[in-house]
C-alpha cells in the first residue's frame, strides 16, 4: 500500500545565521536546488528534493517570531514542515540552543545536527552529545561541514526526529490552541496567532522566553566541558578588528583593493577583453553581418536591432561585455567580506561615525550593497529599524552611492587623469553624502535605534561557498538588467529614428553646455543615465573631453538620478512624496555640484 | 553603573535592560537580566563590546547608557 505519510513528510533546514545550514542541506538535495523569493520579502528560501521529500532550508535565525522579514519566512516554512533539521554551532551552544528549545517547545519532529566538532575538539572542549540528546529529548548527531563528518550519519536518523522535552510552562497551556506550535506562538505574542484565535490577552513573551533562556544556559553548560580558557586565533583577529587603530587601515586596505579589483581588473583587464575582444571584435560584426541579410539597412528595424542602441547590439555588448565581469567581481569582493565574518565588525566600527548622520552600524549593509546595485541595496534598506534611518539611508543610497558598473567606468575614465583628479572625485561624492546625511539626520523627526549586534567568529571563507554566492548574485543581476537594457535600447532607438532625441538634447542644451560646459553630445549619456546610470557612464566613455569635463561629467553623473530601476523600487517601499522628494534632490544637487565644478575650477 | 562606563576587561552582572523589544532581542543573543559578561572593549563614544555566554555582542553606545550593571570585585 502507498504509505502517504511517509511521502508527505517534508524536511526542513534551522538554525542560526552561520552555523554551516547550506552545507548540509547541499549535502542533502545536490545541486539542483530551487531558490524562490518570499512573496513580499527580500529573503529567499532554496528548496530541492532528497529521496522524494522536498527538502527546504530556510534564512538563519535566533528565533521564532514576526521580528523580521527572515523570521517570517522561516516562521511560515517551519509551521508546515514534518521534520525539522536544526543545525547547532557547537561553539556558541548556549546561543544556539535557544532556537533549539523553541524548536522542540512548537512540538516538532526535531533532529539536532552538531556542527563544528572539529573546532572543538582543536580547542579541546568537550561536549557530551549523548547527554545533551538526553536533556532535550531529540537525536543529537555531531558532525563537521567543512570536514564532511555527520553528513552520512545524519541522512540516516534523519527518520528518527522526534518530539521532544516540552518546557513546563508550555505544557501547562496545552489547552488554548490546537498545537504546541500554536501554544507557543500564542504565549509568546506572536501577532497573525492572535488574530488566529481572536485573542488580545497579554502576552507571556518574557517570562517563556527566561525560562527558555536558563533551560538552554543550563543544558549548554552541562554537556561542555572546557579544559582551559582557549583564546584562539580567529578570536584574537576578530578582536583586534574591532580596534580602530587597526580597523580603520584594514578597511581602508580593503576598500583600495575592492576598487582596485572591480575597477582595474574586472572593468580594465577582463572588460577589454570580453567587451573589446569577444563582444566588438568577434559578437558585432557577426550579428550585424546576419541581420543586414534580412532587413536593410537604414530603416527603423535595423536601427532597432543594430543600430547605435540596437537590441542586440548595445544591450548585450553592454550587459555580457562589460557589465558582468564589474559586477561579478563586486559580489566575489562582498561575498569573502560577508562570510569571512567583517562585516559585523565593520558596522561596530563605523557606528560612531553613522551616528552622526542618523544611522547605525548596520546600515553599513545597505550602503556597502549600494557599491554592487543600488536596486538592490534599497530593498535591503528594511532590515533598518526605523523609517527615519531607512528614509536615510534611502536617499544616500540613491543620491550619493555609484552602483559596482558606474564605479567599474568611473575609475576607467579618472584613473588615467590621476590621482589628484580621483581624489577631487572622491572627497566631492564624500562631502555629499556627509551633508545630506546630516541635513536629513537634523531635519527628520523622531530617533534612530541603537546598535545590538553579534559578532560571529572570523573564519577563512570557503572558496565553493564564496563561487556559489557570486555566481547566483550575478545571475540575478544579469536577469534584471537584461530587461531593463532591452527596454531602453528600443526606447533609444524610437527617440534616435523619430527625431524626438535630438530635439530633447537641443532642450537640454543649454544645461549641458550653459551649465556643466560638457560638449553637446554628453546630452545623450545624461538621458540614458535615467534609464540606467551605467549606461549614462557608458555613453559618456566615447565622447571626447577634457580632464575638467570628464571630471564633471563623472560627479554629475554619480550623483544624478539614479538608475529607473532603482526609482521604481525607492517608489515601491518609501512613500510617493518621499521618493519623489529624493528623486529631484537628486536632479538638484548633481546638476548645482556639477555646475560649481565645471565654473570654479 | 552603567555599561557604557565599564572598563574593558572587566566583569560583571547585568541588573537591568530597557525597552521590551530589545530585552527580548538580547535574550536571544544569551544576554539577559542576571547574567555574567565581560567587557572585552569598547570605542570611545561608541559601541561596547561584550562576551556573554561564549558569545561577543556589540551594544551601541545610547542603548550601553541605558544598560544597568553590577561590576564583579
């Protein structure tokens, strides 16, 4: 007989941010794994199959609740799964067991998987698994992702996840839901589980979550035991990290060698190649050679797809060419910061210093994102607390930050004028970014939140987890502006054949020349700069200009408008006024700072 | 005292953390009221850094000012 419960049960991925999940739920679904987005959320859960059970891991957390779009997500995928894996660091027991207490307080088939023995066991701690499976009532199967212990092991009791020792407290209120998830949701002020059961009573949230808090304290504790205070090496670096006497110079170094990677080697070296060699010397001559066969020459299909912003011919060369190796390098760059573990330690640096224009060290994220994608990088503005830091940093992002492809033409069109060309650059965007950051920090209402941060151990990125990264970052990339640049290709090339395009650039005129003193054509790059500011940047490459005027033309254009990708997602999460208000600040300022440039200087 | 005025490398107990929100939050992070910490250091003016349970946490300099502890002899 078809033995349906075996069949239905699915399995899924928890634990914390960091503690190794993705290794092992590769380890379990290969490679074919399906990322899908979160309706209404930045966050992505990757699901695949294992002998037929669909297998799903979900965002790292601390814990079960509505805090956060990732605990939402997670919240969702653990309510309706069978078998919960949770995956522990072995290392930071006590934190982790929090979520593993949760875990078992929801009434879950749970099976806890024991990561980083092999750092334990270097720093001689023990920790008795046996004993801590005892105490929570659950298997406990140590292992090691980098190692590939346990995985084996796991896959194997994966069937034996069990219920295990519920907390008294929850016990006792067995009554007032129709699960132990419930339950637990519902003492604990879960708001969507009160509007489930209509009810408003106060909520428990503090007393369970002590308790839960001293159980796992407890539990952690016994099962460890430590020979010696281990002081290591990872924890030594992480610490003299955090010291601004060297925090400062490592980032510094680290921000010339981002710069130097993504605007020398990825837009210089590798660009030349596959925009010059493969995309203009081999791509454009063969798709124009086969595209004049079938339409002539000199009609508006041929200027669609071949001519000057043709379909086929700008928006690939541009996107495969060019745009690609700048922005795959940014999240190779980005990746070996984020799993190294400095990023962190880079927002407790920073904290100070953003405090003074109304941010926390978080919001370094987003701002450092805005070097790979400012589209990205807005949406990645929720995760700040408040909507006065997220209106900062909003506007920063799209006033101020080049996104990876800018910076990639940027560098290549100041780096040749020399350094006292690219520091002018640099020092002009900084004091922008440092005054409306102020302005905006004086003039909103209300307080910013306070940084409270963990710091999770540095370790040496592992290079498959680092070229995974990239490659789905870049994809997704790819994917987006794909489209973005066929649209504006057929829109350049509509304006171009009707004649509308010069009458525009004969409008902007007296802007371009009157005020920026840019040569007529550089019209052109400012109008596309709407539609992407890459391809502003771009358009401005051919164009021939003095030192004075590519620097200008470079700091107007970073700070113009950022590209209409962006504006549509900075219309999307904040409001219509706010954004428009950002928006024509943008216009505003790139056009003053350009101007005072182009007449002082 | 307050946590923002402990000196790096001392230990002690935290008495009392406001707000629900962020008690709520640190008590997942293995910092709650009672338990022992250590001040591993912190930035003039900005965030402290402290070990609680194995775990190093950044608290940012307003939310240290509001922190209550007790400093161990």
């Amino acid at each position: 007989m078809f033995d349906f419960t075996r069949k239905e049960q699915t399995i899924v991925f928890v634990g914390n941010p960091n503690v190794g999940k993705s290794v092992f739920f590769g380890a379990f679904t290969g490679v074919y794994v399906e990322v899908s987005n979160f309706a209404g959320t930045t966050v992505e859960t990757t699901s695949g199959k294992w002998r037929g059970r669909t297998v799903t891991d979900t965002p790292g957390i601390y814990g079960i609740s509505d805090f956060n779009d990732e605990e939402r997500v997670a919240r969702e995928v653990i309510l309706n799964g069978d078998i919960i894996v949770n995956v522990v660091d072995a290392l930071h027991l006590r934190r982790d067991l929090f979520l593993t207490r949760q875990l078992i307080d929801m009434g879950k088939r749970v099976i806890v998987c024991l990561n980083m023995m092999d750092e334990v066991r270097r720093l001689k701690i023990k920790i008795d698994a046996k004993l801590l499976s005892e105490r929570l009532g659950v298997p406990v199967i140590p292992a090691s992702a980098i190692r590939g212990e346990g995985i084996e092991e796991l896959q194997n009791a994966v069937d034996k996840a069990c219920v295990g020792n519920i907390m008294p407290i929850i016990l006792k209120h067995k009554n007032i839901a129709e699960s132990y998830a419930d339950v637990v949701l519902l003492l604990e002020g879960d708001r969507e589980m009160l509007k489930k059961y209509r009810r408003t009573d106060p909520c428990m949230r503090e007393e369970v979550y002590s308790l839960r808090r001293k159980l796992a304290d407890k539990i952690a504790d016994e099962v460890t035991s430590k020979s010696a205070k281990n002081f290591d090496l990872s924890e030594k670096i992480g610490r003299l990290l955090l010291r601004p006497a060297f925090g400062f110079p490592f980032l510094i170094i680290c921000l010339i060698l981002i710069f130097w990677f993504v605007g020398y080697i990825a837009a210089q070296v590798v660009a030349d190649f596959t925009r010059g060699v493969i995309m203009e010397g081999i791509y454009r001559p063969f798709i124009v050679n086969l595209i004049s066969k079938f339409i002539p020459n000199g009609t508006f299909f041929s200027e669609l797809f071949i001519g000057e912003f043709g379909i086929l011919t700008m928006a690939p060369i541009c996107v495969i060419g060019l745009l690609t190796p700048l922005v795959a390098a940014f999240y190779l760059m980005l990746s070996l910061l984020e799993d190294s573990g400095c990023i962190p330690r880079i927002a407790v640096l920073l904290d100070r210093s953003l405090s003074k224009i109304g941010l926390n060290g978080r919001a370094i994220i987003p701002l450092i994102l805005g070097f790979g994608c400012v589209t990205a990088a807005t949406v990645s503005t929720r995760l700040l607390t408040t909507r006065r830091e997220k209106t900062i940093a909003t506007a920063l992002l799209g006033i101020t930050i080049p996104c990876s492809a800018q910076i990639g033409i940027i560098v290549g069109a100041l780096a040749p004028l020399g350094g006292v060309v690219c520091l002018i650059y640099a020092v002009t965007i900084g004091a922008v970014f440092i005054i409306t950051g102020t302005v905006l920090n004086r003039v909103l209402p209300g307080n910013s939140s306070v940084l409270l941060l963990e710091l999770p151990r540095m370790r040496i990125p592992s290079p498959k987890n680092i070229f995974k990264k990239t490659l789905s970052k870049t994809e997704g990339f790819i994917s987006e502006a794909t489209g973005v640049f066929i649209v504006g290709s057929a829109v350049l090339s509509v304006l171009k054949y009707s004649g509308l395009l010069s009458s525009i650039i004969t409008a902007a005129e007296p802007l371009i020349i009157g005020v920026l003193k840019l040569p007529r054509e550089a019209a052109y790059a400012f109008i596309m700069g709407i539609l992407r500011r890459d391809f502003g940047v771009a358009g401005l490459s051919d164009i021939v200009m003095t030192p004075k005027q590519t620097l200008t033309a470079m700091t107007t254009l970073t700070l113009f408008v950022p590209c209409i990708a962006s504006v549509l997602v900075m219309f999307k999460e904040r409001s219509k006024a706010e954004a428009a208000a950002i928006w024509i600040s943008g216009f505003i300022i790139a056009l003053t700072v350009g101007g005072i440039m182009a007449h002082v200087m | 005292m307050r946590l923002s005025e402990v000196k790096a490398g001392r230990s002690f107990k935290i008495i009392s953390i406001p707000d629900d929100e962020i008690r709520v939050r640190a008590i997942r992070l293995g910092m709650f009221e009672g338990a022992d910490a250590e001040c591993i250091f912190k930035i003039s003016g900005g965030p402290v850094m402290l070990s609680v349970g194995g775990q190093e946490i950044a608290v940012g300099n307003p939310l240290a000012k509001k922190i209550i502890v007790d400093l161990r002899k």
